[in-house]
C-alpha cells in the first residue's frame, strides 16, 4: 500500500459529510471514496441523497453507481474494490478520502472480511420469486429454523438482510455470522485519519425531517415509480432499503402517502441512532461536533491535521 494516510470522514446521515468531503478534497489534492451501500446503486439518486452532479463534477467520485438495483454487491467485495482503488490513487499521489456513513462497509475496507466465491444467482432468484408468492414473514419464519441468530437480530421487515442470511444459510449452510468470522483478510495496511460527525441529537432528528421533506419536494416518489417501470421492486437489493420500501408500501395502497413520508422520516432517525452506536465502538474515529466546530473549522483540523502527519 502506498498510500502514507487515507482520510475517513462519516459519521450519521444529513450531517454533512458529502459538502465537507469535497472541501477536503479540494484543498489536499484528493479524491472521494463513497462509503455508502446505497449509493452505488444507478438510478437511485433522490432517496440515497446522492451527490449531484455539480458535486461529482468538482472532485472525482469513486463507487457511485456501479451496480444496478437488482445486483449483489456484498460488503465483502466492496472492501476489496476499494482496497484496489486506495492502491491505485497512492500510486498516483492522490488523497483517498473515504466519505460515507455505512459501518458495515467501511469496516470491509479498514479490518477486511474473508473473500466468498460462493455464486448465489440461483438461490437468490429462487429466493425472490418464494418473496413474490410467499411474502417477506414465511422468508423470515424459514431464516429462524435455519439460523436463529440472525433471525434474532434482523427486524421482520429488513427484506434486504433476510434474504442475504437466507443465501448464506441454503448456500453454505453456515450462519450469517459464522460467514463472517471466517478466515478474514488482513487489516489494511494504511494509517487512518477518522473524523465522525456528530450534532445534537434534536437538531440532528429536524435536519433529517427536513431532508425528507426536500426528497420528496424534489421527486423521490416519481424516482421510485420510474424504477419500478424498469422492472426493479421488491426482493431486489437497492429497493429493500428505507425510502423505496415505504414509498412501494405507498404505491400497493398499503400507505397514505403521508404515512408513506413520516415512516422514511421515523426509519431514518432509527438508521441514524444505529449509525451512532455503530461508530462508537471503533476507536480510530476521532468525534467532532458540528454544532460546536461548524464544517469550516472541522475541514481545517482534518486539513491541519494530515498535513501534520505526512510532514
């Protein structure tokens, strides 16, 4: 690994850290590292919060939209792609700076998890055709024969993990742990710069309210109808997420649209408060409150900060 340092910046969703990522960027030379599950999906951009293209535009963006909604691309590949990737900006003397919220992900990169060859196609279109005609509760009801764990700890209506503990569980016949704990890869080999952001827990919940009081503004149903006119819904990955699963709740006539909008906005704030709890338990993060230091001046000690490092 070439790179001296790579620069982390996450933290809970709406705090931020997309405008700060770029400002970094700019003034260190580097390039962004999406650390987001979501937004490599193409044609999911309202509901993911995805930079603009104003945005991608000023800094190289990496790992936005290089997977369809209806495709795998698990933690584990993820890490490994962007392990390649940190070798090949350090090889050009560029900054990685890896921007995003998703734990799970940026732990594939920073700690590694072990490389699965497993082709799960099949099972996972069998898997979705039993979702169509079975619904998501007998999917779940199978997932507590088959590995009680994870059954446990998933809720009842995150279609998108029940499904990948099912493909685990009928293509190893291991538990979703176990999965993971098994021959994990090496740590990177390359001195993190983590910063989390974080507010107070109120203003935090109102800025979330607000952003998807503007997703919607902007077009986030008309997103979600135009995805499933191109053949993309339930059972496929990029649709079992918070703010699509609700809105084809909305569209079944299972919601009022106003429903449809308070459970993205109640949905998010429960995604935030375990993005929180997530970050705390890895000590590489350094936490700067944006109330107390604005973006400005939290840019300026990330800025402050590497440069003192690489000297």
């Amino acid at each position: 690994m070439l790179c001296k340092s790579i620069i982390i910046i996450t933290g809970p969703t709406a705090t931020g850290k997309t405008y700060l990522g770029i400002q970094v960027a700019k003034e260190l030379g580097g390039e962004i590292i999406s650390v987001d599950s979501r937004q490599i999906y193409r044609y999911m951009d309202i509901g993911t919060a995805k930079p603009d293209k104003a945005e991608q535009d000023q800094i190289p963006h990496h790992f936005i939209n290089i997977a369809n909604p209806d495709q795998c691309y698990s933690a584990g590949q993820f890490g490994r792609d962007v392990r390649k990737c940190i070798e090949q900006l350090g090889k050009r003397g560029v900054v990685p700076i890896l921007v995003g919220g998703s734990g799970l992900y940026l732990q594939a990169v920073l700690n590694g998890f072990f490389e699965d060859s497993t082709d799960y196609a099949e099972i996972r279109e069998i898997l979705i055709r039993r979702l169509e005609d079975e619904g998501l509760e007998a999917l779940y009801e199978e997932l507590g024969e088959l590995d009680p764990l994870a059954h446990a700890r998933l809720s009842p209506r995150d279609g998108q993990r029940i499904m990948r503990a099912l493909e685990v569980a009928h293509g190893s016949g291991e538990s979703l742990v176990e999965h993971r704990n098994r021959a994990p890869e090496e740590p990177l080999n390359c001195i993190p710069l983590g910063v989390c952001l974080t507010m107070n827990r109120e203003a935090l919940y109102k800025r979330i309210d607000q952003r998807v009081e503007a997703m919607m503004q902007k077009g986030l149903l008309e997103e979600v109808e135009k995805l499933v006119k191109m053949g993309y819904g339930r059972g496929h990955y990029g649709m079992e997420t918070f703010g699509y699963k609700e809105l084809l709740d909305y569209l079944d006539g299972h919601y009022s649209l106003e429903e449809a909008t308070n459970t993205v906005k109640r949905k998010s704030r429960q995604y935030a408060k375990r993005q929180l709890t997530w970050f705390r338990k890895d000590r590489r993060l350094r936490w700067l409150d944006v109330d107390a230091w604005g973006s400005q001046g939290i840019g300026e000690r990330i800025i402050a900060q590497y440069r003192a490092r690489i000297t």
